[in-house]
C-alpha cells in the first residue's frame, strides 16, 4: 500500500508510517489551503482535508492519502466543572483527513490546554511554532517534540498526538466496521 501525507514535516510522516506500519509513505508538500496559524476547530480540520485532497491529486499512484493539521481552538472551560480552569480557554488541537479518492475520512486528536502567556501570544496574531520555539529557546519544535511535548514533560509527543488523529481518521481504511 502507498500512502501521500500532505506534508514534508517529517513528524507528520512518521505519525502516518505509525498508524500504517507495512504501507510505503511518501511526503507530498501542499498548501493547506487555511492561515498559517489555523483558528478554531473548522478552520483546522478544513486544513486536514485540503491536505488529503491535495496530496491524493498530486501523488503518483497512492492508494491512501492523509492530511494533518495543528491549530489552537476555544474550549469552554466550564465544560470541565466548577472549579477554576488552569488558564486561557484556548487550547491546541489536531485534525487529520485520510481519502481514497472516493471517501474522505475526518479524525481528531488530543485537545491540551494552552498556558495562558502563549495563548496571549497567539490572539495577538503570532503562530505557535515560533512562540514554542522562543519560549523553549529552541529551533523548529513543529520537526521535535512539539508543544505536545512541552506542555506534557515529553509524555505525549507531537508524533504520539499526531499519530492519534491519523489513527481516528483511518479507521474507515483499516476496520471492517464501517
């Protein structure tokens, strides 16, 4: 099996060659066709999609072709209880897209908090790459560990939550479930 992934970020390949392990995966660079730093759940996995449906296009013979995107997105809080909320409502989310030319699945992965000093950064209009980058003193966090990495101790990588979406939108591929 061939799968494309939207991408020449080589974490979100890795997170695709994980969820299918015998399949040869090739990074196809597209456009997202959304803001370099995607707002709200929509706009995110509009992304995802747009990845998918680009990659599968401009690929050479792919069976399967996956689409992933980071973005940051309102949670309401109160959805957590009564207690007081850790900090800023807004949090990181990530979306992936897998299709076949034919059928389109979408999947989510892990929703982490974002701390209040970089959620401020990222309402006033920077992206959250070069935040995590100048907050951790870093390069190129989106290629590492990722936020995910950083707001959890190395507990959740940017592949691991990564990995999740890709696995959620491909259970139309790989289960006889549906």
């Amino acid at each position: 099996m061939r799968i494309a992934v939207g991408s020449g970020n080589p974490v979100k390949r890795d997170a695709t060659a994980r969820v299918f392990d015998a399949a040869a995966v090739e990074a196809v660079v597209v456009d997202s066709g959304v803001s370099e730093q995607p707002f709200g759940r929509a706009e995110t996995r509009h992304g995802a999609v747009t990845r998918a449906r680009r990659a599968f296009a401009e690929a050479a013979a792919a069976d399967l072709a996956v689409g992933i995107e980071g973005g940051v997105a309102a949670v309401d809080s109160a959805d957590c209880g009564p207690l007081a909320p850790v900090g800023d409502d807004l949090s990181l989310v990530m979306w992936a897209a897998v299709t076949d030319g034919d059928r389109l699945s979408c999947g989510g992965g892990p929703t982490l908090p974002l701390p209040d000093r970089i959620a401020a950064r990222l309402r006033a209009g920077e992206e959250l790459g070069p935040v995590m980058d100048d907050v951790l003193g870093t390069d190129d966090v989106a290629k590492k560990q990722g936020a995910a990495g950083a707001f959890t101790a190395g507990t959740l990588t940017r592949t691991d939550a990564l990995e999740s979406a890709v696995a959620a939108a491909a259970g139309p591929f790989l289960s006889d479930h549906y």
